[in-house]
C-alpha cells in the first residue's frame, strides 16, 4: 500500500537492467515476427480458405 517495501524489492537494480535488454531483445524479436507474420498473410491472402481447410482437416482426422 506504502511506497517500495525493501521486502517486496527482491531483484538488484543491476539484474533490473540486464532484464531491460533482455526484454528489448525480445520485443525486437516479437515485432520482426509478427511483421513477417503480416507479409506471409498478405502474400497467402487468396489462399485464405485453402489454409484454414487444411487446419480443419487435420483436426478431423
């Protein structure tokens, strides 16, 4: 309820910021993918009900 608790504070600042660039790297990583991601269903837009067939089929069996 009251400001930082020394209790609560378990992480060192200096892990805090090796975390930071961990996260950055990461975030990177998501936003190429998810933009690579966009470009494959851009390219595969007229093949949209083909793909989604294919995932019903499999879950058919």
């Amino acid at each position: 309820v009251g400001g930082t608790n020394p209790i609560h504070n378990k992480k060192p600042k200096k892990k805090q910021t090796e975390e930071d660039e961990d996260d950055k790297a990461f975030k990177a990583k998501q936003a190429a993918d998810k933009k690579a991601r966009e470009e494959m269903a851009k390219k595969a837009g007229g093949k949209g009900p083909l793909a989604t067939g294919g995932i019903k089929k499999s879950g058919k069996k």
